[in-house]
C-alpha cells in the first residue's frame, strides 16, 4: 500500500485500489474522492476502486462527477459496511469527534473502467 496526505490506497485485487476517506468530511472528502477518480482514470494498471467514506455529501458528488468528468468510469455499486473498532482507532485522536460520533455505517462506491 502507498501513503499520500494521510489516506490509504491498499490493493485488494492486482486491478482493484481501496481509498479509505477515515472520518473526513467536504470539503476535503470531495478532494480526496476526485483525485482518486483521476487517478483511476488516468493509470493503465488500475481497473477499478473502491472508495470508502463516512461523509454523505459523496452519495451526491461522485455521480454527478462522473458524469460531468469521467465518461470512462462506471459507479458499479454502492454499499455501506460497518464501522469497526479499526476505524475509530484510526480516526480517534486525528479528527474532532463530532465529525464521526453518531456513525454506524460506511459507505462504499465502487467504481470500474468502461471496457472499449
């Protein structure tokens, strides 16, 4: 896995990148969120991610950026997993609580490259 401002790209698949946006919240989950989508669009080795987020806002702006941006680029599916203790380590200490307290579940887009 690499490390850049903080955020974790971890590989799941050979293919598949999984970007955790932690207890981020706008205007900075969007940030993180579109640099992602550039990155997958623009690196041949990727053919998918996934991004994780607590932050509701990417439901609306990850659509609307991929259509606005990124014809290239499916929004396969859209889950939500738990929170863990896991994440609240992580996110303990590094955001203000009332960024996550109250959260249950995360979010999870799951974006793939068109083929052609």
């Amino acid at each position: 896995w690499t490390k850049k401002n903080n955020l974790r790209f971890f590989m799941t698949t050979p293919s598949i990148s999984t970007l955790n946006l932690l207890a981020y919240r706008c205007p900075d989950a969007a940030k993180y969120m579109r640099f992602a989508v550039n990155r997958l669009s623009e690196d041949k080795e990727m053919d998918g991610l996934i991004i994780e987020t607590i932050e509701p806002s990417v439901a609306r702006d990850l659509p609307a950026f991929l259509a606005h941006m990124h014809s290239d680029i499916l929004l396969q599916k859209t889950d939500s997993r738990p929170d863990s203790n896991d994440d609240l380590n992580q996110w303990d200490g590094r955001f203000d609580e009332e960024d996550y307290e109250g959260i249950e579940n995360i979010s999870r887009y799951h974006l793939i490259k068109k083929a052609g």
